[in-house]
C-alpha cells in the first residue's frame, strides 16, 4: 500500500486537473499507464538519439517528437517556435543570426508597421528580433502581435524620459529618440551572449521603415560593419556612398544633411558584427551626443571610413526605404477593435 499510495501522489502532481481525493481502482490503473508511456517514450527517445547519425537528423527526430506530445509536455507556444528556430539554425549554420533591433512606441499606426516589418521577418532565415516598447510595461498590443508572429523574440520595455521626449507637434530632429530602447537591446546583447562563441550581425530596424527580404541577405554578408544605400531620406531620392572606382573603397558620403560628418549614414543604412557589439561594451547610444549625430557617432566606437564595407552590390542597390506611414486623421473610436 506504501508503494501504491506514493505512486498516486505522483500521479496527482502529474495529470493536470486532478484533486487530492482518493482515486477509483480505475483512475489509478490510467494513470499508472500514463507514467509508464511517458517513461517508455522519454527512453525510446534517448535510444532512438544514440543511434541516428547526424545532428540535423537528430534535431528533426526530437522535433518532431516534441511537437506530437506537446500537449503532454505543456510546451508553450514560444517554446515551439524557439525548437522552429534552433532546428533551422542548424540547416544553415553557416549562415549568422541577425539580431534586428526595433525600437516601438504607442500610436495608431504601430500595430500596422510592426505587422508589416514581422512579415518581413518571417520570411528571413536565422533572426531574432529584439522589439522594445517605449513604455514603463509591456502592452497587451505589442505581446499580442509577438504571439502571432511566428518569429523569435525578445520583447522588452523600458521609459522615455518625459524631458526626452517629442511633444505630438514637435519636429523629429528637435530631441534623439530610440536612445532608451537601443541601449537596452544592446544590454541583453552582452548580458545574454558570449563574445567569441555567439555569431551574429546586429541591425538597428525602426518600426517606421520598409524593408526589402534581400536587405537581409546583404546584412549576412557582414564581417565587422557593413553599409549600403537608404531610400527616400534626407530631401534625397537615396542617400548612399561614395566609392573609389578602383579599390572599392568607401570615400565619402551623398548625404542630403553635413555630408561632412565622419559617418554620413542614416541608422538603416549599416549592420556591426556581433563580435564587435560584445567586445565594445562602452560603446552605446547618448542624449548627450549632438542631433543628427548617433549614427556618426556610435559607428566611431567600431570602425573607421576607410574599414566601411560597401554592400548591396556596391551601394548599386537601395533595399530600404523611409517610409513612414502618414499620421491618421482619427475622428472617433470604434470600442472593441484592437488597431
């Protein structure tokens, strides 16, 4: 009866839903079958991985195990896309995760540009996309969307300082922004991974621009800090490079705003090795540093103009664009939709 009794215990922790009165002869008899499958499987399993070959056939095997017994394992639904993604980073491990940081805030229009920048992203292979609220907590609207996009995520928040921050009639260059939020996501960069062992390309992804899947495949071709051209930004068609026509080097810039700054390169327009990000752990974003000027001067922690390299074939092509969806004219409120 001792044997008996401690097994139900157990079995009364393991069945969700059960309660602490004594079970029917017959309750106990499924239950005991439950552990027993589960302890066959969890065995089968192990085995079955001792014998398979590769480790890509292995990870397809626990896979798929995971997935068909995900409801007895209570796996949540950000476990299952983290087993997604830790299978298709090893089909292309060479390739290096790009970590894409995109700064958010509160208005109408955010849910409509970060759902179009997560359909962007789910159509790139090996990304994790960092996203940070400017908001003292995460909202319902942000995590919700995270929830379904099917991506890799690290959702964080952190607050704007009030004096920091853009009145609704203020011209965007009067204060910095994003300084909080990029600070942030570069912390967990270097709180969460290791230099040396981690790979990887850090992107700085606002939430107001549009971007082209081939953005990406240049992004992956970084080996410590890659530019190419911007579309539709300061009073230009495109800002972008200029190379030297024989040794492919960078030698200035066609800025629309001081072309003359050491960099001359709008925040889209360039992506650091992860290597880099983890080694320079001084280098980050200031309110100290004059407007117009982040750019310019976090790159100086990294590189030097003449290390730039140009990418996109050549700065030939502009796969980013500033786009920003137009401020809507919103008259009245339709109570239960979530926009």
């Amino acid at each position: 009866m001792d044997v008996i009794a401690v097994e139900s215990a157990v079995l009364m922790k393991i069945v969700p839903g059960s309660h602490m009165e004594c079970p029917s002869n017959f309750d106990m008899k499924v239950r005991r079958w439950v552990v027993y499958f589960l302890a066959i499987s969890i065995l089968f399993i192990l085995w079955k991985l001792t014998i398979i070959q590769t480790d890509v056939e292995k990870l397809q095997f626990l896979k798929d195990t995971l997935y068909l017994n995900k409801e007895q394992l209570q796996l949540s639904h950000q476990q299952l896309i983290l087993i997604e993604h830790l299978y298709q980073a090893k089909l292309g491990k060479e390739q290096p995760m790009i970590y894409a940081i995109t700064p958010t805030y509160s208005r109408y229009v955010q849910k409509a540009e970060l759902t179009r920048i997560s359909q962007t992203l789910a159509l790139v292979p090996n990304v994790h996309w960092i996203l940070v609220e400017d908001s003292d907590e995460k909202t319902d609207l942000v995590r919700n969307l995270v929830a379904d996009s099917n991506l890799l995520v690290t959702h964080l928040s952190i607050k704007t300082p009030v004096y920091e921050k853009l009145g609704d009639e203020d011209p965007r260059w009067l204060k910095h922004r994003g300084v909080e939020q990029r600070n942030l996501a570069l912390k967990w960069l270097r709180e969460n991974l290791q230099h040396g062992k981690d790979k990887g390309v850090v992107y700085f992804m606002d939430d107001d621009n549009t971007y082209s899947v081939k953005l990406f495949k240049e992004i992956a071709k970084v080996k410590k800090v890659g530019v190419w051209p911007v579309g539709l930004v300061g009073g230009l068609n495109a800002e972008t490079l200029i190379l030297d026509p024989n040794t492919g080097k960078v030698t200035g810039y066609r800025s629309g705003w001081k072309a003359d700054r050491k960099f001359a390169i709008d925040m889209a327009g360039f992506a650091i090795n992860l290597d880099l990000i983890l080694a320079k752990s001084q280098a980050a974003f200031s309110y100290r540093m004059e407007k117009g000027f982040q750019e310019s001067e976090f790159l100086s922690y990294f590189t030097t103009k003449e290390e730039l390299e140009p990418l996109a074939d050549n700065c030939t092509k502009v796969y980013v664009w500033h786009t920003r969806t137009e401020k809507p004219n919103v008259k009245g409120v339709v109570p239960g939709l979530e926009v």
